[in-house]
C-alpha cells in the first residue's frame, strides 16, 4: 500500500514538472479516514513549486526600491 502512495506522490511532482513547474517541498501525511468506520488509509499531499515567468517589463528602467528582481 505504502508503494501505491508514493507512486500516486511521484506522478503528482511529475505532471508538475511536465508543466514547467520546479517542486521545491513534498509533504505526504498518511492516516486512517476519520469519517470511515473502516481502517481504510487515507493520504494527503501537499506540494510547493515555482516557476519563473518572463520579465515583460524588460528593459524599463524601473527604479522603484521596493521592486524584487
């Protein structure tokens, strides 16, 4: 079951990168469904990724100080 998880996690960062994304944080929690009577697992994923856009404003000479670049 373990295997399937990590497999289900694996795919998720992969379709991000296809996506121009980077991953930068996986977290994977596995736990019991609260709302089941049964011990059937559950798992949440949380995911942290950037991805860099291009500058349009290039070439403008923007002197504001409060501008990250």
């Amino acid at each position: 079951m373990d295997e399937e998880i990590l497999a289900d996690q694996r795919e998720l960062v992969e379709l991000l990168e296809s996506a121009g994304w980077t991953v930068t944080d996986a977290e994977l929690s596995v736990y019991e469904s609260p709302w089941k009577d049964d011990e059937t697992p559950e798992a949440s994923v949380t995911l942290s990724a950037r991805k860099q856009y291009p500058n349009e404003d290039e070439g403008d000479e923007d002197e504001n100080p409060f501008r990250v670049r």
